[in-house]
C-alpha cells in the first residue's frame, strides 16, 4: 500500500537523457520555473554530440558535425549568448558533391543550374518539369521512400540525388524507409499539391512574403564545435539540476509521483524519456507484476556507423575540398556513405597547412565495415579516397569512432513503434518520451522535441 502523500503540481520534472533533446526541454522547464532534475549515465552532457579539440589543433567531431539553423535553433543560439562562438559554414563549401561514374560531380544547386547540370539526362530533367502538372491524388497507404520518390521524378533522380542524400542523412536505405515517417514534409507537400515541385514553388513564395531569406536555412556549428550548445545548455540550468553518471534503469509510478532508481528519495511529477530506441527497450517501467514494456522498441532498426576523422597534408590531397563534402550513391557500389570536408566547411578544424575529413562508412547497406578495427578500415579506405579525391598518403591524424546504434530507420512498421510509445504515455499520466524515437532525427528536430516535452509537462 502506498501510504506516500499524494502528487504535488510544484513537484519537480525529472529529465532522463541530457543530450540535446533533454537539455532543451530541461532548460524550458527551468525557464517556466519548474524545478528539474536531469539524469544522464555518461560523465558529460550532450549525448551523441562529441567535439575535442586535439592538442596538435585538429577539432575532432565524433558525431554530427554541423546543424541546420531554423529559426528556433536561431532563436535558442541568441537566448544563450552564443552568437560569438556561431560559425556559419563558409561559402566555400557550396559544392555538394556526389560520385558519379568514378569521379565527384557536384550536385546543381539552383533550379535553373538544375536543367544547366550535366550530371542529370535530358530525360530526367524532362520528367521533372512534367512533375509541376501532378495532380493531387490522396494517397492513402505509406510506401517506401525509394517508390515514392521514383513516382516524382523517375529512377536517375532516386538514384543520384535521394539515395545519396539519405545515405548521409539516416546512413539508411531509401527502398526500405517509409515516405511518411523518414520525409513527413514530402509527404505532407505531395498530399496538399500533389506536385512537389509545385510545393516548393509556393512554400519559396510563401517565405518572401513572410519577409524570410530564400533558400534553406544557414549550416552552422561553433568555434569549439557542436558541444558549445549542450555545454551551454547545461550551465544554463539551476545548480544541482544536472546528475551525471546516473544511469537510470528503473521508473515506477506512485501516488506521490515517479521514482527512479538512481535516486530514490525523491518523487518527481512529471518523467521525460529523452533516450534512444535501445534504452528505451531496456527500461523497466512499473512495479513487479505490473510494468509496462517497451522492449519491441529493440526492433527498431539503427544500423551500425563508422566515423573515421582523418587529417592530411594539403599537398598530398589533389581535389580542391571546395564544398561540404562527397556522398556516395549506393548504385556506384562503392564502400563508404560519404566524406565530409570539415576543413572547408568550418575554419579551425585542422593545424595550418593541414586539411581534416570524415569519412563516414556502415549504415543501413554495409553494417559489418563499421564493426571493423580501424587498420582494416583504412585499407578499404585508402584505394577510394586515392582514387576519386586523389589522396596520395596516409593520414597524419585518424580518429575512428563507432556507433553501435547510429541513427533510427522509421521504416514501413514505424506506426506500430509509435504506438507502443502512445500506449505507454496512455498508461501512465505524467511520462512523456520523446527524441528521435519519434519525432525526428536532426539536431533542431531534437530542439523542437524537447520544446513540446517540456509543453507537455507544463500543460
Ligand atoms: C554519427 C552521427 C552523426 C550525426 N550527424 C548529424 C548532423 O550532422 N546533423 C544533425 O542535425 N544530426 C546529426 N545526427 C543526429 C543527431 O546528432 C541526434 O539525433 C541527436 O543528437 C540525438 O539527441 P538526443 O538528445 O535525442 O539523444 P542522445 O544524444 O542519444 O542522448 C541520449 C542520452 O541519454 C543517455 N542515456 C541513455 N540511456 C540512459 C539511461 N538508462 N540512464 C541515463 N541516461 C541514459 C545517454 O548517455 C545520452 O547522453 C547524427 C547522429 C549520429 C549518431
């Protein structure tokens, strides 16, 4: 029996996970007054945002390497005194290159460079302006991403410009992750235009008359890396609000409030779940007897990812490095999703007269390479980096770091994921989950998460 006086509206939140999606969501619960308590089991905030400058000069990103600034992240950069610290990816490195027959061609970066581009046949760029007559069709039913893409604007498209991108950005494979749930906005614009290109045409007009910049929003990082936001996330928070190297395993409800093992003298109101899939799977929720599970979330796929952060002399690398970086098309059969020219990208990153790559390798199609030691690994790099960027030695730096769980494939069972999460939240007033679970897997993506957890607990 619980004999625990009942729940108190004043109680404090606790918070599990302080990578970005917890400290965001955190930092609006201290902002409304709310006391918070943050667990997280590593010894530093941040989660999968890693960034170490090297004695020798070199800033090494483990994880991701740069962000997307929308107007939240904006607004969030302001709020805590970052701008100083902002960098804003040089123009540099406009280029988006992408191999094609053996060599990088970059990608074309306007619609009219589009039909100028030689990477694409004159057939593609045919079907393309067709697609602006689509009409809307409502589709019931979710397919994979690789379909509905090819249904837009055929197979040369799919397979040099989504495949590619999707490498890069999920490390997935686009014939098996689901239109709706991996690019819910495509999804979206394909049910409120039917044509996407259409779509982009009044969302671009749409901006202008919004008095918005055209164009995507600006790539971003900070001079000590993407670690500055987590780090200033963290100090922003009350005293004593941060618990580090406080694994959570766990969390029972109870007529005072939540309780979790790692520290059990306390109730809290409200629990955020600001974890991964597998973590999340791991949870023992509930008392014995009664607890709720969330172990099929294991199923969820994140396939392995390799992250090797390579230094060079200028000299001995051939290609200019002039853009952002290279990504590989799947249909090229080429070992490695991509590589990133950090260097370019952001000043500071390599010692002068140095250049600084990550190649990334593993994802959805080549799992097993990103479990290989790091030798083996730039042995299969070497050839390929010789061959299409024209490096002509080894690396003076290489750091490799791997990610067992990279990133989530929503793909076509996505729903029934979701569902286990609602169920869950159903069952059990006072606990919001969220993160890229379920709400997406980009930095700002985790920004905005942990804005609508924090609305949840407020509520
Ligand atoms: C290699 C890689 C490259 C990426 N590149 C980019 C990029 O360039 N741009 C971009 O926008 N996005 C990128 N992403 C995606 C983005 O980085 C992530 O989606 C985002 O950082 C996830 O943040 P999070 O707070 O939700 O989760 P996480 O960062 O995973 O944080 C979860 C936290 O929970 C803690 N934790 C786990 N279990 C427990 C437990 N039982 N008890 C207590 N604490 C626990 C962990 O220690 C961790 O700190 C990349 C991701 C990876 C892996």
């Amino acid at each position: 029996m619980d004999s625990s006086p009942p729940l108190r509206s004043d109680q404090p939140v606790a918070v599990v996970g302080a990578g970005l999606t917890g400290l965001a969501a955190a930092r609006r619960l201290a902002l409304a007054g709310r006391p918070v308590a943050v667990f997280d089991a590593a010894p530093e905030p941040g989660g999968v945002i890693r960034s170490e400058r090297h004695p020798e000069g070199w800033l090494i990103e483990s994880g991701p390497n740069s962000m997307q600034e929308t107007p939240p992240v904006a607004a969030l950069v302001r709020e805590l005194g970052l701008e100083a610290a902002r960098q804003v990816a040089s123009p540099e490195a406009k280029n988006r290159y992408v191999l094609r027959d053996g060599a990088p061609r970059p990608l074309p970066l306007s619609p009219p460079g589009f039909f100028r581009s030689a990477l694409f046949s004159r057939r593609t760029k045919f079907r393309v302006f067709r697609e602006i007559f689509r009409r809307r069709r409502p589709r019931r039913q979710d397919l994979p991403l690789a379909d509905f893409f090819r249904e837009h604007f055929g197979q040369e498209l799919l397979d040099y410009a989504l495949d590619p991108f999707v490498s890069g950005i999920f490390a997935g494979d686009a014939s098996r992750l689901s239109a709706r749930h991996a690019f819910p906005a495509l999804w979206k614009a394909e049910h409120e235009h039917g044509s996407l290109v259409r779509a982009q045409i009044k969302n671009a007009k749409a901006r202008r008359a919004r008095g918005e910049p055209p164009g995507p929003p600006p790539i971003i990082s900070f001079a000590d890396g993407l670690a500055t936001l987590p780090r200033a996330l963290a100090t922003s928070l009350p005293a004593g609000s941060l618990r580090l190297g406080a694994n959570v395993a766990r969390i029972s409800p109870s007529r005072a409030g939540w309780i979790l093992d790692a520290s059990p003298a306390e109730r809290f109101s409200h629990l955020v779940l600001a974890l991964p899939a597998p973590a999340l799977a791991r949870l023992e929720i509930g008392s014995p007897g009664a607890q709720t599970s969330l172990a099929s979330l294991d199923h969820l796929e994140h396939p392995p990812v390799c992250s090797l952060f390579l230094g060079y002399r200028r000299e001995d690398v051939a290609h200019p490095l002039d853009g952002f970086g290279l990504l590989f098309p799947s249909i090229e059969k080429r070992p490695l999703l991509g590589v990133l020219f950090n260097s370019t990208l952001f000043p500071g990153r390599a010692p002068q007269g140095r250049v600084a790559l990550t190649v990334m390798i593993g994802g959805a199609r080549h799992g097993d390479l990103a479990r290989e030691p790091l030798e083996k690994q730039l042995a299969i790099v070497r050839p390929q980096l010789a061959e299409v960027l024209g490096v002509r030695s080894e690396p003076v730096f290489a750091r490799r770091t791997f990610w067992p769980h990279a990133i989530p494939q929503y793909q076509l069972n996505h729903d029934e994921h979701l569902q286990v999460i609602a169920a869950a939240e159903d069952r059990h007033p006072g606990l919001h989950i969220g993160g890229p679970v379920r709400d997406g897997i980009g930095l700002p993506a985790c920004i905005a998460a942990g804005e609508r957890l924090a609305r949840r607990c407020l509520e």
